[in-house]
C-alpha cells in the first residue's frame, strides 16, 4: 500500500512539474480536450453498429473513391450496368409498351381483366410445372379457386377498424391461436399476423429492445445471430439501431457455434437467435444449447422459423425425426413463421408468437396524445389487408392437421431424394446439412453457378448464395407432382458432368458474372450500390433500344398456359 502512494505522489508531483509553466485556462482546456478525445474514442469501440475494422474499411473506399480518375471509372461501370439491368428487366415484357399516365377514359371490366391475364402471362418460369425453387410453395387449382373467392368476399376488409370487420379480427385471432397450439405455446403465449417474415423478425427484435431498455436499462441493445441467418436480422437491426453480431456457423453442418454464442455475451446482449432452418443451407441450429444460454443469462431466445413454420411441426408425425424448436424448449421466448411459404396462405401473411403477453405488449406501438385520438397498432402497419387475413385463415382451415402432415411427408421425401440422388453426382457437394425442405449445391472441381446458370437454361430457376459459393433449391409441394424431382436430378447430372468436361469459367453473363464481380470487388459498398442499379430497374418503364427489341412475330407471343398439377 505504501509503494502504491509513492508512486502516486511522484507522479502527482511529475504532473505538476510539467504544468507549472501553464495557464489555469490552458490546463483546464487541455483536459476538456482529452476527456473529450477519450470519449470519442471510446464510443468509436464500444458503441458503435459496426466493429473497428469495417468502419476503417468503409472511410479508406470512400476516400479513394473521391480520386477523380476512380470515380469517373465507378459511375461509367454504374451507368453501364444499369443500362444493362434496365434492358433485361424490359425485354421480359414481351413486346408490351409501359403505361406512364392514367387512360384519360376508364376501360370496361373485361378490358382490365384481358389486359391483367396478358400481364400475368409474361414470364419464362413456370411453378406448376415445378421448375423454382420456394417462390410459389403451392398453387393447386383447388386453392387458387378458394383463394380467390374467399380473398373477394374480405376485399373490403381491414383490422384496423375490428368494430366494423368483427368477422376478420375473429380470423385473425384464431390464426394466432392454432398456431399457438402448432408450437407448443402455454396458455398465455399469444402473437400477431404480420405482413411476412421480416416484419415478424423486425417485430420481435423491437419487442426485445424496448423491454430491455425499460427492464434492465440497457440503451446499446447487442444482437447475436448465426451468420447463416436470414437478412432481415440486419434490416431490423439498421431500423431499430440494434447492434448486431453475426455468430460463426460450423463449416461441415453451417449450424451455428455455440460456444462462440457464448463467449460474445455481455451486459448489451438484449436476443439471441436459431433458424429451424436457415434459409441458405437448410439446417436446424442447436436450439436447445442456445435456449439453455438464454436461460443462463436471462435473455430471450428468438425462433426463425419463417421459411419451415409449417413443415417442421408436422415431420414427427410424417415420420422424420426432428430436433425440439419450439416453445417446448426451455429459453425459447418468441417464433416466427410464415403461413404465405408452406403454410400455402397467399403472399403477406406471417406470424409473430410469443411465450407471454408481457414480451408482445413491447411490440405495440401506442401513441397517446395524437389529436386524431389514441392511437395503437399491434405491428408495422396501421391499416392491413384484411382480404389476405382472410385468405390464410381459409387456407389453415382447408389443410388441417391431417392436411399439412401429408404435404410435409410428400416434400421432405422428395427432398429427401433430391440430396441423397446428387450426393451420388460427380463433381456436386452438398453444403451444410439439409435437415427440412432445403439442399445447397456446391463444387470443390468447378464454379457452381455455371451450373445454376447452365439448369436455367432448362428451365429451373435456383437460389443463388454466397460465402461459400452455391445454390439450392427450396423444394415445394409442386415439385411433389410425378416425375418432376427425377427430371431435376437428370439434368443436375447431364449439366454436371458438362461443367467437369469443360471446367474453365464463363464470367459473361448470370450468377457466374454477378457473383463473380462480387466476390471480387473489396469495397462491399460499391457491391451494395450495384445492388441498388438492380432494384432500381424493377422500376424502370424505358423502352429498349431498337436492336434489343423482339421481332414482331415475337412480341405477339403469349406464355403457354401449363397444365394443372
């Protein structure tokens, strides 16, 4: 103890000794200076949404960037593939000029609906013949009808105001309710229906942050997510200024580490998150092990099941073993999962669930004070498609149990048969472990989206991924029909062994180009900016250039009609 107060004196004594010539302002300036520096400083490590690496990364881009013979490179490129973009985004169109005015009369009822059937006739792609991956999981004739009359008969409807539409806050409700009960939910769980997954994912995410900020006063809220987890993880998280951590997966399973999980813990940790399964390879995380961590900590433990909400819970009794997942497991304190996939509700229908009312009022958004009056909304939305709402409480109520037990079955055997098939293809690896409805395709002897691009060409369309280099397929209850899956792996292997014949690189043109430049570009937000050139052409009403417009003959074509599965 007396060594330590020597040592202080002598350095009290040092600072003195080095001030001595000072004015008092510039001491108590310069100390300002370096309090202030210290915070700055501080708050650049700790407090931040990006670690310190990404964030030097991103200035020293910016600041090459800012090199005139650079940025003249970087628009021209831009410019280039925006062109580019726009034109293929056009030629899609088949010859049909744009509308970019109102018609200065209003057209019959059966103009609009022969024009509406032109417009829903263009593409190359076909679901009913099983050729996509995810995109339309069901289609059937059957509920397409059901769909349509049910969605006409709430067209109108909207549960915003349940006192006029009693009958569809009843739906809603009910909807929320069997799905409670689909995921072992106890008698308080509850939840909403969101508009798909990521309002469901942002919805949960803004539950944990606030009541982590009004339970434990935590105003830095950190996210721990496997980095195979679904993107809208990071949308939420740019939203709700959310921290958030991307967990390192296993690269044999790509299910997420655990014991990393852990050790990125601390007093900001406000979520932790399992995909059953994640959207890139299919596989189920530990849920158990991370609900044991959220137990431990005292933090809740978020369920993605967005992608396989409605094929999961029915596998046991389809005959597959599956891991526990849902609010059976200890720790697990919200889900979500999307009827509009293989719950086969239409597009805009999700489910947010939780353990307890405590965690969903954290959800609502309330404000008292508004002079229109008090204001409250359950989620994202003030008014909702009430039509939609309808629609999938039609499509629960039409599958049942029974239903969704015997679509799971036909699905995972096929997907079943899709992995074990082209685990047996020369040259093809299957990535992570595809425990539901999901296989990745990658290749140790070959670029894997000359194959992606390559099964185009015969009419398949895949989903392209990265980190690693792959693709899959999100198998539906379409590719169930009579000899869709043979006819896949058939072409899987004939392209396949092309791709071995001839193994150099063709980086002109699909996902080759696209993920190719990707990859190889450092600055990820010059790869976000082209990103924005793709979403800007789905805009575009331009009219092609002359030498890029179809033939007469051609624009006159129609997209056959597929048969009925």
């Amino acid at each position: 103890m007396e060594a330590v107060r020597a040592t202080c004196d002598l350095a009290r004594c040092r600072l003195n000794e080095l001030l001595a010539d000072r004015e008092p302002w510039q001491v108590a300036a310069g100390a300002a200076g370096a309090t202030l520096a210290i915070t700055w400083i501080w708050a650049q490590v700790h407090f931040s949404d990006e670690d310190i690496s990404s964030r030097f990364k991103k200035r020293l881009f910016r600041l090459v960037r800012t090199i005139p013979a650079v940025r003249r490179k970087i628009e021209k490129e831009t410019r280039h593939m925006q062109d580019n973009m726009n034109a293929e985004i056009v030629r899609m169109n088949a010859g049909m000029p744009f509308l970019r005015r109102l018609p200065d009369r209003g057209i019959s009822a059966e103009q609009v609906l022969a024009e509406a059937r032109r417009y829903c006739a263009l593409g190359k792609f076909s679901y009913k013949e099983g050729c996509l991956s995810g995109t339309v999981y069901n289609g059937s004739a059957d509920l397409t009808e059901l769909m349509t009359q049910v969605y006409g008969l709430a067209a109108w409807s909207n549960p915003l105001h349940p006192d006029v539409f009693p009958g569809v806050r009843k739906m809603e409700a009910e909807i929320i309710r069997m799905c409670c009960q689909l995921f072992s939910g106890g008698p308080d769980s509850c939840g909403t229906v969101t508009s798909g997954g990521t309002e469901s994912i942002i919805m949960a995410m803004k539950s944990c942050r606030d009541m982590a900020r009004e339970e434990r006063g935590i105003t830095r809220p950190e996210v721990l997510v496997p980095f195979t987890a679904h993107a809208a993880f990071d949308k939420g998280a740019q939203l709700l200024r959310m921290k958030l951590i991307h967990i390192p997966v296993d690269p044999e399973t790509s299910r997420v580490n655990v014991s990393k999980m852990k050790s990125y813990i601390n007093s900001n940790t406000v979520m932790l998150v399992c995909s059953a399964p994640a959207f890139p390879h299919g596989n189920i995380d530990p849920i158990e092990e991370v609900g044991a961590l959220g137990i431990k900590y005292g933090i809740p433990v978020h369920v993605d099941s967005c992608l396989g909400g409605f094929l999961v819970p029915f596998m046991k009794e389809a005959g597959f073993p599956v891991v526990p997942f849902d609010f059976s497991v200890p720790g697990v304190t919200s889900i979500s999962a999307d009827t509009h996939k293989y719950g086969f509700a239409p597009k805009g229908t999700s489910v947010i669930l939780y353990s307890s009312q405590h965690m969903r009022h954290f959800q609502y958004f309330v404000q008292p004070d508004w002079p229109g009056g008090i204001y409250a909304s359950p989620s994202m939305a003030g008014s909702r498609a009430g039509a939609v709402l309808a629609a999938c409480w039609a499509a629960l109520m039409y599958y049942g149990r029974q239903g969704y037990v015997e679509t799971t079955r036909r699905i995972i055997e096929t997907a079943r048969f899709i992995e074990a098939e082209c685990r047996q293809i020369p040259g093809i690896r299957i990535q992570g472990s595809p425990d539901v409805s999901v296989v990745a395709f990658a290749s140790d002897q070959f670029n894997i989206y000359r194959l992606s691009d390559a099964m185009a060409q015969r009419g398949w369309n895949f989903n392209a991924l990265q980190n690693p280099p792959c693709f899959h397929i999100a198998v539906t209850y379409c590719q169930t029909a009579v000899g869709v899956r043979e006819r896949l792996v058939k072409d899987m292997r004939e392209l396949t062994a092309e791709m071995l014949r001839a193994p150099a690189d063709n980086a002109n043109s699909g996902d080759v180009a696209l993920y190719g430049m990707a990859a190889s570009v450092p600055d990820r937000s010059l790869v976000s900016e082209l990103a924005w050139c793709f979403v800007d052409s789905l805009y575009t009403t331009e009219e092609p250039a002359e030498a890029d417009k179809p033939a007469p003959a051609e624009a006159d074509k129609r997209a056959p009609a597929a048969g009925t599965q």
